[in-house]
C-alpha cells in the first residue's frame, strides 16, 4: 500500500516524528558517538582525534614484534559498551580490534604522498567486513607539541583526483571517502567533521550526537550550521500546508528539538519545557517561536483567499526565517553560557541572518548595526580553492 502524501498525512508524520524523538530525548543526550581514529603508528591517530575531540578515553597500540604496529584512539572504553565489557584476551591487537567492533564509525589515517601499505589495507577491509561506517583521512602528522606548519606544494584539483584514485585502488574500493587533513589545519578538520557526518550507515541518533562529541570550535559550528538549515528547511515544508494551525503544531517540537541539540553540543541538557521558555523568551525581539508566527498570520489574514498561494509562500518562508534565527540564538546563547539574555541572542542572530542574507535587519535597533564577519587576518591563510575540496 502507498504511503499516504496527503498535505494532512505529511504534517501528521512529521508531528508525530518530531513528538517521537522528544520523547526520546534523554536517551541519545546521554548516548555518545563511538568513534574511533585508526592507522598505522607513524601516522599517529591519537593525534587527528585530538585535534578533533579533544582527549580520547582510550588509546591502544599494536605490540607487532616488527615494533611498526597500528595504534587506534577512541572516544569510548570497552567496559562502557552495555552488555558486553572488556572484549578480547588482554594482549593489545586484540584489544584494539575490539574498539573497531563496537565502534560506529571509523576514520582510517593513512600517510601523506604514501600509498596505503599492508597495515591499512588489512584495516580497511577488517571495516569492511564489520560494516562500519567509515572513510579515509590522508594525514600530515605533527610531532607532539609542535604547531601546524604553512602548507607548501598543495595539490591541485587534478592531482588530487589522481592521488584520490589511486588510494581507492590500493583499498579495493571505489567508493570510499577521501578526504586531506594537512598538519591538522582548520580547514580540513572541518571538512573531516563534515564528512563523518554525511557517513550513510550512521544512524540519526549517531547524527545528532556527533556535534556534541567535537571539541574542534570551527567544526562544531559548521556542523551545527548544517543542522540549523536542514531544521529550518523541513520548518519552511511545513509553513507550506495550508491547514490552520498545522503549521505550529508541528514546527514547535522541531525547533525545541534544535534547541536542545544546540544545548547539548556545549556541554548543557536542556529539557524540552526549558527549551520552550528559550524560544518564548525571544518573542520581544519579534523573530521567533510563536510570536514570529503571529506576526505572519496577521499579515495573511488580510489576504483574500485567492492569494492562497501567496499566503503559502509567505508562510514557508517566515518559518524557515523563524527556525534559522532560533538555532543561531541557541548558538549564540549557549557558546556564551553567561553575560547574555536569550532575547540578546536572538537579536544578534536576526542580525546576523540579515547580513549574510545582504538584507537590512528590520527589528534591529539602530544602535545595533548587523554584525560584519571579519575576513582572514594578516597571519592567516585563506581557504583552501585549489585542492582536494572533493573526493
């Protein structure tokens, strides 16, 4: 039987997903992301998850008597994994085998301009069996302590491609995820961020969590950047239905579901009743939750039914305008964590919206022009437009 695509079948499973996941809420903010960074020793693994996660609760290298061996650092113990415990004998290959079983996803680190020897391809294909989530990240490892380096001799888009290929071929596998992380530069551990995340065979649960598991600033925000267009999209999906009140019912669980996860990407549990009054505390700004809403029904209730569609449009668009400038608030509010009103923060988010949309801010007060984003600084490196921006 085909699924129902009726506008009142659409909003109903949207409303009841969304209603779902609230009251699922504490279990996946109190579940992490089991993520592990893997490779061979010299390319130091522990390093590329530092950089990204801060300080792994576990890491492991291989005791091989060639002394090479392979090291992998993870964001879990084994004796945290439910039900199961310490995997394995206590020799360390099979302890670290075990973290690659019970993890969800797998970066696989593989050495700069160096095809992937033995010890990757036996990993790679261990993940393969295991069906792990997984890509490949081509390393520049840093001594400890040391700082990242000016890049020299960056490939262009064609070497790149080539490189690509060729590592693909020497794992036997065509599809699989390629990306650079060149002396842990920002730029690439966003790209690394994003990437674990676009991973397919992660759950949504898995999805949600990943920003509040990255330490690394740049990447959190990008990620959570992502999150809050992909809420305000399905928001604007929903502002389209033309059933009365429709539209609120379910858009609010969506955006008290974005807050909370903002929340917990900086550390803070938020309830869902907590994180209504975040989104009723911006109404004096005029630019969120119900208000916001209120604002767009007395404009369309002027207009006649045969500007239906006009009433549509405008209905789409305010709630996606509405949900952008609620999860930037909750960006901007729970970054902070102090000093600051929710009601301040969604202020600087309208404001912000407005100037990347190159519009005038209409509520901000002219005391408070829209914040101007800053372009890289004299010791700065612009980002990268010539290599490696694809796999």
């Amino acid at each position: 039987m085909a699924e129902p695509t009726t506008p009142v079948a659409l909003i109903y499973r949207e409303l009841m997903e969304r209603w779902e996941e609230l009251k699922n809420l504490g279990r996946w903010l109190d579940s992490r992301l089991r993520i592990a960074v893997v490779g061979a020793a010299e390319t130091m693994p522990g390093e590329l998850y530092r950089a990204l996660c801060g300080q792994p609760k576990a890491e492991v290298t291989t005791l091989e008597p060639t002394g090479s061996g392979w090291t992998v650092a993870a964001s879990f113990e084994l004796s945290e994994v439910p039900g199961l415990g310490r995997l394995g004998g206590a020799a360390a290959d099979e302890r670290a085998l075990g973290y690659l079983v019970e993890a969800d996803a797998v970066l696989l680190a593989v050495p700069v301009l160096q095809r992937p020897g033995a010890i990757e391809q036996g990993l790679w294909d261990h993940l393969k069996r295991l069906k792990r989530a997984r890509l490949v990240v081509v390393v520049e490892p840093l001594a400890p302590g040391a700082t990242p380096r000016r890049r020299a001799g960056r490939l262009d888009t064609a070497a790149w491609d080539l490189w690509v290929t060729e590592i693909r071929r020497a794992l036997n596998e065509s599809e699989a995820v390629v990306l650079p992380c060149r002396g842990m530069a920002d730029d690439d551990l966003v790209k690394v961020a994003r990437g674990v995340s676009d991973l397919g065979a992660l759950s949504a649960e898995a999805r949600a969590a990943w920003p509040s598991l990255v330490e690394h600033a740049p990447s959190r925000e990008a990620l959570l950047a992502e999150q809050i267009t992909s809420t305000a999209n399905t928001a604007a999906f929903l502002g389209l239905s033309p059933i009365p009140f429709s539209d609120v019912a379910a858009i609010t669980p969506l955006q008290v579901m974005l807050v909370c996860r903002v929340a917990a990407a900086y550390g803070k549990v938020v309830t869902p009743s907590q994180a209504q009054e975040f989104i009723g505390a911006t109404v004096p700004v005029l630019a969120a939750g119900l208000g916001f809403r209120q604002i767009f029904r007395r404009l369309a209730g002027r207009l006649g039914e045969e500007l239906l569609l006009l009433k549509l449009a405008l209905g789409a668009g305010t709630a996606w305008t509405g949900t952008q400038v609620i999860g930037r608030a909750a960006v901007i509010y729970y970054r902070a964590l102090a000093g600051m009103s929710p009601a301040e923060a969604a202020a600087e988010a309208q404001a912000e919206l407005a100037a990347e949309l190159g519009q005038r801010n209409p509520f901000a007060p002219p005391s408070a022009p829209p914040r101007q984003r800053r372009g890289p600084g004299p010791n700065e490196e612009p980002p990268d437009v010539d290599d490696a921006g694809g796999s």
